[in-house]
C-alpha cells in the first residue's frame, strides 16, 4: 500500500531559493505530507533549480513567480516560507497574512520599527499566524536549557549571554559575485543586523511576554576592518570589497535590560577570523553555564570552583521533544534543530492552530536590529523598547504561543 495516499498534504510556497532557501526547500522534499505549490525567486535561474529539484522526488512542478505577490494571489499554497533578503522579510510576510496564507519567515533583523508593528498590527486584523523560524530555539543543547531553568537548575535567572558569531568573510567579501544581500547591509548599516539566534532562546528561558519583557537597549559598536583586509589578501587590493568603507562594525555589543531585572549580552562578530560559537550562557542565583568551555556549574552539585562538563546535564534534563526526536531518529540540518522547526509550522499550518513562536515574539526578536542601530548612531545611548503585546505580557500571555501545545511546544512548565 502507498503510505503517502493516506497523508494529507500541507501545501507551501518558497519565496527565496537562494542558499538558504534551497537548504529549506531540500528539508522540506524529505517530508511525505509536504507539497511545493509555489516558488518565488527575483532570479529565473534559481527558480528553475529549485523547481528541478521539486520535480526529481517525483512531485508536480510548482508554479514559478518573478513577483511573490503573484504567487500569494494565484496559488493554492496555505502556508509560505520567506527566505528571501533579511529587509524583505515582513513586507512578505505582511502580504502573506492578508491572503490568509501562515507566515514562516527566516531569521533576520528589522529594518524599522514600524515594520515590526505591522506584522503584529495584520496578525491581530486577520487572524493568520506569523511565525520566526527561527532554528536555534529548537536546538538540543538550547532546549535542555530551557528544561533545566524552567525546572529551577539555575535558581532565579539573573543574566544571560548569546549572539551570532560566525566568520562571513567571504561570504560578505563576495556578495556581488555570490548574488548575497548580506553584503549591501554591511556597507550602509552598522548594529546587531542578526540578534535572533541568540535573542530567540534567551527569550523563552526569561519567559518573555509570559509575565516579562524587554525594556531598555544598548549598543555599541568597534570599528570596521576586518574584511577589508580579508579582501586585500584573498581578493585583491583592487576589487571593491578592499576599498569600501563598511558601515558595519567588526564587533558589535547589545545589552538589554529586563521588566523582571534579567540582563542580555549580545554579541554579533562575524568580520574578524573565529571559530563559530552562539556565544551562551545562562547564570543564575544557583549556577551558571557556558556555551565556550563547554560547561556548567551548580552550587550544592558542582565541587567548589570548578567546572563540571555540560554532557551529563544534557542527558538527564533532555527536553522531551528531543527525547522522542532521538528515538525517532534526528535528521535535516544544523544538528536536526531545521526539521523541528519546519514540522512545528507545519503542524500549525495543517491544524489552522497556533504557533510555537508568535509574532509578538518575532517582532520582539527583530526589533533589536533597528533599535541597536539606532543605539550605536546615539553613541551607545540606551533606547526605550516598544511592547508589541499593549500590555499582554503582565497577565502572562501575549497572544497564541502560549496557546499552542502541540507535538513540538517550546514550552516547559516547572516542577517546583
């Protein structure tokens, strides 16, 4: 018998198949129930590749669109996928909801303010989800961390660290040649233009719009050298990258403080040669961990003054989620933390339910781009943070997160 006839499908478009758009595009043709109505690309030839690929599992070949409000208005697709350049996300998005398709958008900062309320604005008029897929909040050692603190491992939450730094040289150094957009937002911006991955777990451990939120920002930003020189030695000292004049700074630091008192460091470093890190840590009045070194401390467990390896803790406050992920087998990329992610939207989209990560989380986790920005123009200056929730946060509960409690919730109740 053919198992996939007894499946309903959940059909989606893809706007963006670029890198990361095909990376998403190849998860999702590994799911039975998953059908690829749609594609939407300002380039043909990336259309064409990604509809080879749709074609190859055997799939019908989607309908191709220069302009994603054509594929909005002609497709059947119920939900979209955004993959597209970070400043295009919530106009997308935006329009995605008014057609009453679910929104699943990509990591990425906002560019304005305004754009973070009108994603919040059209999900209250029209009802239609919006959801950040963003991968890192689904990630094993993440999700063990939000077990352990809800479960009050740490004691009281006091202060937490991530960020996003990754050495992009090349990428950035070549995005004319590589079609990247990355390129041209560090040429004219210069703040924290990629918070989420590390805002977006930090926001579920401090329990962000469920009786907290963030109140104040800061930034502050070094100066820009470091791919101007990767240019010069790898590139030339003719091509534009060695010659332009980068906005953005090589380090950029972000703090915010916390309705409840909790402090957030973040980092975001990627013009300068590194190992990758996310930059974690979670301290607390009971102990402190570290993403770094690789490891942890518990007052009363702990010896004195030392640290112990963080493995162990991982194995016994394993979040159920992937406690069952790793029975079933982990697949996809980033360490099985994309499929999570996709099925959790997925599975929104097919219930016509709520989503794990809402979008007054999504507006929240991107309005540290705009904000850092306008913090590092002010010199380090801290700005006011808006509450997308108009008050929600104090009972609780901003919106629909909290009300979804399907296979692939984020949330963890304690035990105390």
């Amino acid at each position: 018998m053919n198992r996939t006839q007894d499946i309903r499908k959940i059909k989606l478009g893809i706007v963006g198949v670029g890198s990361r758009g095909t990376g998403l595009l190849q998860e999702l043709l590994a799911m039975e129930d998953v059908e690829i109505a749609a594609v939407s690309d300002l380039y043909e030839d990336r259309m064409r590749e990604a509809a080879a690929l749709i074609e190859e599992t055997g799939r019908s070949a989607p309908g191709l669109y220069l302009r994603y409000q054509d594929l909005l208005n002609e497709s059947d697709a119920e939900g979209v996928i955004i993959a597209s350049s970070w400043t295009s996300h919530a106009e997308i998005a935006v329009a995605a909801m008014k057609a009453g398709k679910y929104a699943g958008m990509e990591a990425g900062g906002a560019s304005s303010l305004e754009e973070c309320w009108q994603l919040v604005r059209t999900f209250e008029e029209t009802g239609t989800p919006c959801m950040l897929l963003e991968n890192c909040c689904y990630g094993r050692e993440e999700m063990a961390l939000l077990n352990m603190a809800k479960q009050g491992l740490f004691g009281e939450l006091i202060h937490c660290q991530g960020g996003y730094e990754h050495d992009l040289r090349d990428e950035v150094a070549s995005g004319e040649e590589k079609r990247h957009y990355r390129l041209r937002n560090y040429l004219r911006r210069n703040g924290e233009i990629y918070p989420t991955h590390g805002i977006g777990p930090i926001a579920k451990y401090l329990d962000i719009h469920r009786g907290n939120r963030f109140m104040t920002l800061s930034s502050m930003s070094s100066k820009a050298r470091g791919i101007n020189l990767w240019a010069r030695e790898n590139l030339g000292p003719d091509h534009p990258a060695a010659k332009a004049d980068f906005a953005q700074g090589d380090v950029v630091t972000t703090m915010i403080r916390c309705a409840r008192g909790e402090t957030i460091l973040l980092t975001h470093d990627t013009t300068l040669p590194r190992p990758y890190s996310r930059a974690g840590r979670v301290q607390g009045t009971r102990g402190i961990w570290m993403e770094d070194n690789g490891s942890i401390h518990i007052e009363g467990r702990s010896r004195p003054h030392e640290w112990e390896a963080f493995g162990k803790y991982m194995e016994e406050y394993d979040h159920p989620l992937w406690q069952w992920y790793r029975q079933e087998g982990v697949r996809g990329g980033h360490g099985g933390m994309d499929y999570l992610c996709l099925r959790a939207f997925i599975e929104s989209v097919a219930s016509r339910g709520p989503t794990p990560i809402d979008v007054y989380d999504t507006a929240a986790w991107m309005a540290v781009t705009c904000l850092s920005e306008q913090s590092v123009a002010l010199g380090g200056n801290a700005v006011s943070f808006p509450d997308f929730t108009n008050g929600g946060w104090i009972g609780g509960s901003s919106g629909t997160s909290s009300d979804y409690d399907g296979k692939y919730s984020l949330e963890i109740h304690s035990n105390a």
